[in-house]
C-alpha cells in the first residue's frame, strides 16, 4: 500500500478547495447510500446517454468507502502541488473543467460505438489529470510516501512527482494492454484514469504556454531544455523517455547524477553538500508578500499580466532563481541580498536554496554560503544536521572561529546519522588539535 501524504512543492496558497472538494465528496458519499443506492445512479456516468451533468456529478459519486479514501488521499497530495500555484478558486475552475472534459470523454465515445452498458463514478479521472498537471508543472519537486506491506515493512520514502506519476500511468497502460490480450479492448478502470490523464494534458500545457500559471522555470519543458509551449524540431518519445529514465534512476545520494527535485535548477544535484528539506512554505506564512490582483498567476481567463507587474517579493524570487538557474553567482548573491533587506528570504523555496548552496561551493564562496546555510537549519528540517555540519567547517576552517564551530556542532538533534556523526567527531578532533597548536 502506497499513500502519499505530503510534498516539497511551494504552497503560495492554501488548499482552500482541495479540502472543500474532499469534504464534498465525502458529505456526498454519505447521503447517497455510501454506494449502495440504485436510487442515485442518475448521478453517475451513464453509458445509454449523453448528459452533460453527470460529467460533474460523476466526479463527487463513489462506490465505497475504500474507492472514497483512496481517491481523496491522492487528491489531497496532487491537489495540494497544483492548487498551491493556483489560488482556490482559479483551482476551483480548473477542477470543474477538469471533471466535465473527463465525463464527456468516458461518456461520449461509449454512448457513440458501444451498446449503451455499464456506468462509470469516482474523482479518479481528475485526480489522474490533477497527477499529469503536477507532472508537467512539478516534475522534480518530491513526494513523502508512506507504505505499508502485510505489518512487515512499513515507513516512508521520497520520490519524484515525474517518478511517481509515470509508475501509475505505466501500471495502467500494463493493465490495459493485458486485459485487452485476455478479453479485447473494452471499458474499465485502467481504461478511464487512462482518458482522465489525458485530459489534464492540454490544461496544462494551454496554461502554460498562456502565462495562466507561473513554475518559475522549473517545469518539464523547460528542465528539459526547450521553451514552454514550443515544440522542438528534434522531440521525439525517444528523449522524453530517456529524461524520465535519467529523472526516475537518479542518485539518491546526489554523488553525481541528476537527481529528483522539482526547484533543483539546471540538473543540479539532489544534495549539493547537504541533503534537502522536505518542507511546504508559503509567503504568507512566512511573513513574505501576499501575491497581489496584479500577480503572474493569473485567472483562467482574461489577459496575464506582465512579468513587470509582479510584486516585489516574487519578482525578486524570479530573479534569483534564474540567477541560480543560469549558474550566475554574483548575480544571485546581489538577489540575495535584496531578498535579505525586503524581508522575504523565508518564501524561498527549498530546492532553491539547495541549488544556491552547490553554486556558492563550487565557486568557494564560504562567507555567502552561511546565509543559506542557517536558512536550512532555521527551517529545522530532517537535514538540518547535514546544514549545522557545513556551517560549523566554515568557521572552522575558514573563518577560524572554533568557539563558534563547536556551538553550531551542538546544535544538532537525534537522530544523527552515522555519516554526520563520523564527520562531526573528525572536525572536533581537527579543532582540537588547531587549539593545542596555538
């Protein structure tokens, strides 16, 4: 069992709808039968017909209770990316859009060239399409699963929105072709999620392409190197698939491979000298700019502001995310400071940070690197440890403050690794030794 429960994507709004759609559709589910009324089967997808409500009513009606839970954990996570660069109610459009394309395209076809049997329910198309959204929008921001199996082995893992997305869209083309083998092809479940993920493709892409969503650069098209909406004359399944190869077999140790982070800019590693946080933030939340009626994410509909007309807060994020991006030091240290001064360095995203990191490391920028580094352990995240251990061979090593070093070494809360705690007893041994020295 696999239930994903959380992600590292930047939430710049609150998941308003995502709880109201998961609290409609258990209220709904509870006052038709809990999917044991025949009564209400007007309000699932009927195949005898074309009705244009139940393109709607469809995507609120579940079967049971299992079918309930599982569809609203993974639209608690995928609604959670996608919402969170929306706003609730552009969100609140998009699923609705979302939920009458995916009806008319189960419904449809059905009543045009089959014999009018069976019915379709369930959230399960638009979750699939809210996956392939997050997909192409966050294809390396990461996913906190939880998995249990038969009491024997449980715990949790990280894995990439792309890696996770294609092993479900995967598992389904795999259930479609081998049920089509053993009866031909007809309708089903695998079918359905099948059509719904299709749906979500030309949403996303549209919006995209028309400025109706901001990523920041870090969506599909752009980390795979061509610009949004534009389709390069050398694409071809080939090198989509090997960039999903190379995303899905990365490193989880970022010893050298591109690795899965949505915010991890131009291929920069997972850890860049410390493992990343996994953790949501929101301006708002932070104390950052709230994004104005003039901000870059715009309605579905109406004409998208210019990128001149952000906020102060997320144009200077937009900056220094290029800079980072385009591997330009002094410019994103300049950003830096100018994100220092407005008050807004907490609405940084996480993964950014981490890109920032590499680059002032590679470049031996040591006193600039503290900046983020603190970031990192303010945050208090599972890697603040790995942070406390950067810090600490600053002022070591560099700054020759071992008072300091130490104080920053002692900051540091279990569970400790067997790695930092074998590099932490080597530094107070080296400080050690630099003291008698003098």
């Amino acid at each position: 069992m696999l239930i994903p429960y959380g992600t590292d994507a930047p939430v710049y709004h609150l998941p308003f709808t995502t709880v109201g759609v998961i609290v409609l559709n258990t209220v709904i589910f509870l006052a038709t039968g809990m999917g044991q009324e025949d009564q209400y089967d007007w309000l699932a997808l009927q195949f005898d017909q074309v009705n244009p409500q139940q393109w709607v009513t469809a995507a609120f009606m579940h079967g049971s209770f299992g079918h309930l839970i599982g569809n609203m954990i993974f639209l608690w996570c995928f609604g959670l990316i996608v919402e969170g660069k929306l706003g609730w109610y552009r969100f609140a459009l998009l699923y609705l859009g979302l939920a009458m394309a995916d009806g008319a395209i189960g419904q449809v076809p059905m009543f045009v060239f089959s014999d009018h049997a069976g019915q379709a329910l369930g959230a399960s198309g638009v979750i699939f399409a809210l996956l392939v959204i997050a997909m192409i929008w966050a294809p390396k921001n990461e996913i906190q699963v939880f998995y249990w199996w038969f009491f024997f082995f449980v715990g949790t893992f990280d894995v990439s929105v792309l890696t996770m997305g294609g092993f479900f869209i995967g598992w389904e083309v795999f259930t479609v072709f081998f049920m089509t083998g053993l009866f031909g092809l007809r309708m089903s479940s695998a079918v359905l999620h099948l059509l719904g993920a299709s749906v979500g493709i030309p949403f996303a892409v549209y919006m995209l392409q028309a400025k109706r969503v901001d990523c920041e650069g870090y969506d599909l098209f752009t980390q795979m190197g061509w610009s949004t909406g534009v389709r390069p004359q050398h694409f071809n399944l080939l090198w989509f698939m090997r960039y999903f190869v190379k995303s899905a077999a990365a490193d989880p140790e970022g010893s050298g491979s591109q690795n899965r982070n949505q915010q991890a800019a131009s291929q920069a590693n997972r850890r860049p000298g410390i493992a990343p946080p996994t953790q949501n933030l929101s301006p708002a939340a932070a104390g950052a700019s709230r994004q104005p009626a003039n901000s870059p994410y715009q309605p579905l509909f109406g004409k998208p502001a210019a990128i001149a007309d952000r906020d102060p807060c997320a144009d200077a994020l937009h900056h220094f995310t290029i800079a980072v991006q385009s591997q330009q030091s002094e410019a994103a240290i300049d950003m830096m400071r100018e994100i220092q001064q407005g008050g807004w360095i907490a609405a940084i995203p996480e993964p950014t940070v981490l890109c920032y990191v590499k680059l002032l490391a590679k470049e031996s920028q040591h006193d600039e690197l503290l900046v983020p580094l603190q970031l990192l352990v303010m945050r208090k995240s599972r890697y603040a440890n790995d942070a406390c251990l950067q810090i600490a061979k600053i002022q070591s090593r560099h700054l020759h403050d071992s008072t300091a070093a130490i104080a920053v070494l002692k900051q540091m809360v279990p569970p400790i690794s067997d790695r930092v705690s074998q590099c932490r007893t080597e530094l107070l041994r080296e400080i050690k030794s630099s003291s008698m020295e003098e």
